[in-house]
C-alpha cells in the first residue's frame, strides 16, 4: 500500500471522482479528508506509481510526494 499526498481534493466528490475513474485500473482507492494535504492510499506496483500520478494529474488533482 502506497500513500500518496495531493493537492485539489476538497471533499466527498472529489474523492469519489478519484475513485470512480481509477479504481478498474489500480484497485481500491482510499481518500482521507481528515488529513491536509489530503492523503490518497492505493496498492501500486512500483511500475505504476509515474502512471498513477499521471492519471491523478488529469483529473485534476496533483500528487505532491510519496509518503
């Protein structure tokens, strides 16, 4: 599991925008809302960390570092 920090998540429609365009690709998706900057965990790979950051960047929501 992957923690990852991100900038743009505001509430529960930002995540669940994040998980229902990215969870049939990487899996189950946790936001955490408690957290600033918001803390996004997902089971990667190393290889798809650069894919995972790259897809979150799209939707808007910028990675800022890997916890």
């Amino acid at each position: 599991m992957k923690t990852f920090e991100a900038n743009n998540i505001h509430c529960q429609n930002c995540a669940n925008t994040i998980k229902n365009a990215l969870e049939d690709d990487f899996g189950k998706i946790e936001v955490d809302l408690s957290k600033e900057p918001r803390q996004v965990r997902v089971d990667l790979k190393d290889s798809e960390v650069e894919k995972f950051k790259s897809e979150m960047a799209d939707l808007g929501f910028d990675v800022i570092k890997e916890l």
